[in-house]
C-alpha cells in the first residue's frame, strides 16, 4: 500500500509540473506580445533595464513561449528530450520576465521559478526516448536542406542581387524563408538570370519540403480520428497511460478478470490473436496487438509506467515467457499470475511473478470442505469478493 502511494504521489508531482510548464509556456507567449503592445514598467528593475531592451525581451519572450509550449508537449508524451528542453528553457523564461519589468511578466517569473524545481524532483517520471517516424525523419530532412540550400546558394550569389541587399549570411537566410515560404516581400530583387532560376528552385524545394512536413503532421492526426471512429487507441495514446494495469494474453481465466478491472482501473491488454482482438475492440476494451512474450507490444502498452502487470491464460508455459519479458523490461513492477497445473506455481515465481495463486486448486479445497460437511464456505468466498 505504502508502494502505490508514493506511485500515486509521483505521477501527481510529474503531472503537476507538465501543467505548471504549460502554464509557463502560455505565460511567457501572453506577457512577450502583451510586452511589445502596451509593456508597463514597473520598480525596481524598469528604471535600470532600457526600453529597447524591453522590447526585444518581449518578443524573444513570445518566441521562447512558442518553444515551450512545444517541449511541454514533448513532456505529456513522457519525453526526456521534452524535460531537458523545458529545464533549460525555464530560466530563459524568468530572465526575460525580469528584463520585460512589466506588471504583466512579474507572474511569469514566479512561476518559472516554482516549476523549475518541482520538474527537477520528477526527472524520473520523463524517460522515454524520442521515436520519429520516416515521414518525419524526412521531413526533417527536407526542411533543413532547404533552409541550407537557400542560405549558401543565396550567399554565394549575392552579386546577382541589387546592391546591398545581400551581404550576410543572415540577409542571404532571410531571403530563404521568404522565398520558401512564398511569401515574397519584394524587398531582395535578383537581377540575373541565375539569380532568377534559384529563386525558382528556392520556391518548389520550399513548397516540396512543406508538403511533406504537413503530410507527417496530418498523417498521425488522421489515423488518430480513424482509431477514435473504431474504438481503438492512438500511439500518442498508449504513451501517455500511467499508473494502469497490463493483461498479458487471453484465456478463459482473463474473462473474469476483466470485468473485475473495468470498474477499478485503466488496463491494456496484450493479444496476439486477431480475431479476439477484434472481439475485445468491439466490446471497448483497449489492446495492443502482439506477442505477450515480445518486447515491441509490452512497451505499446505502457509497461513501464504501469502499476502491475496480471498474466492469466490457459498455457503455463507461454505465461512464463510473458513474465521473463515483462520482468526484464520493469524490474519493479508487481506481477500476478495464475497457474493452471499446480506444479507450475514455482516455476511461475522463479520467472518472475510475485504472486501465483492456482484458481483450480482454491477452489478445488473449497468444494471439498463444503462436501465435508464445513459450514459458510459460501461466505468465506463472498468475504473473498465482497467490494466492500
């Protein structure tokens, strides 16, 4: 009991702290352009800090809460990468409250300060690693060449422009994103015919390079809306389950168990066979398809992050491979299982399992005594299963 509570306590914590960051995020994105607008000053540091100070603080504060927002989301997911990138952003986030001097940036600066902290005491919680895609590696991929296809082409013709429109580097990227983007303000000219033909190839790379990274964007989304119409669970999903149960296998020992778990906590079932994952989809239980003994479905499901681990199926042998598996992936996990031959309870507990009860020989012992003539059998079983 002790256990669970300090489990309990931690996922609160780490929760607490994703909630304060987002809070930072939107902090820092509302004081940065409230700062830039109608930006007040106040004592002691307004007076020490100049107002062309304040301003840039304000839109780099807006930039950073921009930024925030994406690695507070990086941290709902659990990501490290995520908790790494809000502890360095979060002073960043204070230091701009301070130079901003603002009515409105003092909050922000609190917060900051408070979050930091409690983000530092929950590091723990936020261990998994950053899984991209293939669409998404090459979006990555085409942005990036784009972005240093323009910059260097651009440098490297920056005589083909009207007179001291390029000079820098930082002109010659500045014309890539507008170029790419098509957005086009006019205010870099070329003025050669191969100026002309690379501000073409800047355009199409640009436009190509966008479609994919929407396509990576749009891609998960649309499949989440399909899973949401068929009952099923998203990856985004499955990564943000915490403190659940995982069922490994299905047998006629599970069905029981399920409905004993629908009315006291979240719980994934791992299930190889297609037709009864289908059967458990229809009737709105969540499953990840695989092996139990395999690795790849045990972490779909969460394992790392849940609260104990039940495997009960009608084959002994296969149930301690899926213990050997779901020890090894979580050495602190609580694992329960049912042995269907009495001779496999040590087996089971050398595996791995914590608990091995035999559901045949409990009740097996109980039939005997009643037939013996012992009195409130029935009752000491209610007394078992009795909720209150």
């Amino acid at each position: 009991m002790a256990a669970d509570r300090d489990r309990r306590l931690q996922v609160l914590s780490s929760r607490g702290a994703v909630i304060a960051a987002s809070l930072v995020a939107v902090l820092s994105l509302a004081t940065g352009i409230a700062n830039i607008t109608v930006g007040v000053s106040v004592e002691p540091f307004g007076a020490y800090i100049p107002e062309t100070l304040q301003t840039a603080a304000g839109f780099t504060g807006a930039l950073t809460g921009f930024l925030m927002l994406v690695s507070t989301w990086a941290l709902r997911r659990g990501l490290r990468a995520g908790w790494y990138a809000t502890v360095a952003l979060l002073p960043i986030t204070a230091a701009q409250g301070l130079m901003q001097s603002s009515v409105y940036s003092l909050p922000l600066v609190f917060l900051s300060a408070l979050t930091l902290p409690a983000l530092l005491s929950s590091r723990e919680r936020f261990d998994r690693l950053v899984s991209l895609s293939t669409a998404q590696i090459a979006a990555i991929l085409a942005l990036t060449g784009t972005l240093v296809y323009g910059t260097v082409g651009a440098f490297v013709l920056r005589e083909e422009f009207a007179d001291g429109e390029i000079e820098t580097v930082a002109d010659a990227f500045y014309y890539t994103i507008v170029t790419a983007s098509t957005v086009g303000y006019g205010d870099i000219t070329p003025v050669s015919q191969q100026a002309r033909l690379f501000g073409i190839s800047v355009v199409i790379l640009g436009t190509a390079s966008f479609a994919v990274a929407l396509g990576s964007v749009l891609g998960p989304a649309i499949e989440a809306r399909f899973s949401r119409a068929l009952g099923t669970m998203t990856e985004t999903e499955y990564e943000l389950l915490e403190d659940h149960v995982v069922v490994l296998g299905f047998g006629e020992l599970t069905e029981p168990l399920l409905e004993e778990l629908q009315g006291d906590c979240r719980f994934v079932i791992v299930a190889e066979d297609r037709d009864r994952v289908r059967d458990l989809r229809d009737r709105g239980y969540d499953v990840a398809v695989g092996n139990p003994s395999d690795e790849e479905p045990l972490h779909t499901a969460g394992i790392e992050h849940a609260r104990a681990v039940i495997v009960a199926t009608n084959n002994d042998a296969e149930d301690a491979l899926a213990i050997l598996t779901a020890r090894e992936l979580n050495p602190e996990i609580r694992i329960v299982a049912a042995a269907t031959v009495r001779d496999n309870v040590d087996k089971l507990r050398r595996a791995g399992a914590d608990t091995v009860l035999s559901p045949a020989v409990i009740g097996g012992r109980l039939l005997v005594r009643s037939a013996l003539g012992e009195k409130n059998i029935e009752a000491v079983a209610d007394r078992v299963f009795d909720d209150d």
